[in-house]
C-alpha cells in the first residue's frame, strides 16, 4: 500500500487528536518474528468505518541494545510505538509484560489487545461492540476466537475441536471468563492496577481474577466479532498433541487459582510457543549506547 495513503487511514482511525480516542489498541511485537508480521493486522483495523476514534500502539521488544530495529514507518504511519529491547519479568509471560508497557502510554481507559499474527475480518463491528460495552459499564470484555495458517492434518483439527470446547466448559460450566491476549479489552487502570499487585502471570490468568472480583465481564459469540488468530506454531503429530494436551490441563489448573504473586508454571513452554530471544542490557551495551549518543552528527 502507498506509505501516503496508509498515514491517512491512521489519521483518520484516530480523529482529532486534540481528543482522547475512544480505545487504544495495544499489539506487542517480537522484533524477531512479528516486525513485518504486525502490517497485516494492522492494515485489518484501517478498514474500520464506524464513528469511534482509535490509536494504534505497537510494542516493540526483543532485540538487541546496540542493534535496534528499524521504526520508522511506524512513525511515518502515525502509529504510535513503545520500544523496549527487553520486557521480561521472570515468571510472567513476556506478551502481559509487553501489553502492561503499552497500557501504561495509553491514551485512552479503554485498551484493546490483539495479536500481532491476528487477523481481523469485521474491525467495524468488533471495535464498536468494545466501545458500546465498556459505555455500558463492563470492565473487561472479549469475543470468539478462531484460527488461521493451521496445518491440515487431523491432530491439528482435534485441537481445535478441543480449545473451543475446553472453552466453552470454562465460560459456561465454570463461570470463568476465557479471555486470551490475541483478543480482548480491558480498562486501563484495572489492567495495570492487578499487573502491578501481582496476579497477572499470563493472559490465562486475567479471566479468573475478574471473577474472583466479581468485576462485570462482557462476552458475545457472534461470528462476525470473531478474530483469527495464527495456529503456525501448531506441531504435528498425535504423540505432540497428547503431550500438549497434559501440559494444558495443568496449566489450566494452576492459573485457575488466584492468589497474589501467581508465577507463569512454564516459562520455558511460553518461549517455545512463541519463539523469544532474551536480548539483556549489560552494562557495557549501556556504555555503547551512551557513547553513541555523545558522538557528533
């Protein structure tokens, strides 16, 4: 698309800017994975015709100090970015930490977070049903979530088949809201209020807590609020199903109880769903960046 063309859409997503927008749309990228990755949805949420104004902040992590991603079309675009080389707490997952970054610098009370291998068929609808819910006094809220770039092989539909059930047990059996990061919104405060206090390890964890809160949640089915979501890390094969399948229910188990200072169980499972390179600032990168700054133009 015509880098021209793509700025306007921005400004037009986002109105007058003297004003606060109606939500802030929060995507965390893995400059290692997702840089370019990030455009797609993000050229998704552009075809968004409703009378609601948004930003778009995308936050960029995992890269080296000395060796920073290029970001300047983001800023071309007028989309706002928050770079940091790395967001990692240990025992929380780098996308919650990542999210909190951008919530922190969020113009709006309302956050709305997606995935940056998401795909977003109907924007117009699913941002105004956030806006229309969170008006309506609801403190969190979410719609269905789906898959695209899956493998075609019957262990990967069984997967499937099992994440909309298990789901669905969670949310109506239980009563336990299943938010997931690749789709859902939040207010701004509460969001950073229960990172801060601790109870948010994973984005697992943050349904849990809202009930143990009794805070209202909102949460419609409809297809056409629907958001896809990648299935790429997706491994083949009965025997990995199984074993993904064991490493879920105790995973699930855990998060389900809420208590202050909850850790992630498997930081190590959390990287390898999605690949994360721990890039760490030393105190010589410090004292290289410094030397750059100083070095005349």
């Amino acid at each position: 698309m015509n880098a021209v063309i793509f700025a306007d859409r921005v400004r037009t997503l986002r109105g007058d800017v003297s004003h606060v927008p109606d939500g802030s749309i929060l995507i965390p990228v893995n400059a290692q994975t997702d840089l370019e990755r990030v455009w797609t949805v993000i050229n998704d949420l552009l075809f968004y015709k409703g009378r609601y104004a948004f930003e778009i902040i995308v936050v960029v992590n995992n890269y080296r100090p000395d060796d920073p991603p290029v970001l300047d079309p983001f800023h071309q675009a007028g989309v706002r970015v928050v770079s940091c080389p790395d967001v990692r707490i240990p025992g929380i997952r780098v996308a919650v930490t990542a999210r909190v970054h951008g919530a922190r610098v969020a113009a709006s009370s309302l956050t709305i977070h997606i995935d940056a291998d998401c795909r977003v068929p109907n924007p117009t609808a699913l941002l105004d049903w956030y806006v229309e819910q969170f008006a309506a006094g609801a403190c969190a809220a979410y719609t269905p979530v789906n898959f695209c770039d899956l493998n075609d092989d019957s262990a990967t539909r069984a997967r499937v088949a099992i994440h909309h059930l298990t789901r669905w047990f969670k949310r109506c059996v239980l009563g336990v809201p299943t938010i997931r990061g690749s789709n859902f919104a939040i207010d701004r405060d509460l969001f950073i209020e229960l990172f801060d206090a601790r109870y948010l390890p994973a984005d697992f964890s943050i349904g849990p807590v809202l009930r143990a809160r009794g805070a209202p949640v909102a949460y419609n089915n409809s297809p056409r609020l629907a958001v896809l979501t990648s299935g790429r890390y997706f491994e083949r094969g009965w025997r990995e199903l199984v074993r993904y399948l064991i490493y879920r229910l105790r995973y699930n188990v855990n998060m389900l109880r809420v208590r202050v200072g909850m850790t992630n169980p498997d930081d190590h499972q959390a990287n390898t769903d999605r690949p994360y390179r721990v890039y760490r600032v030393t105190g010589s990168d410090l004292q290289d960046q410094s030397r750059k700054e100083k070095q005349p133009l």
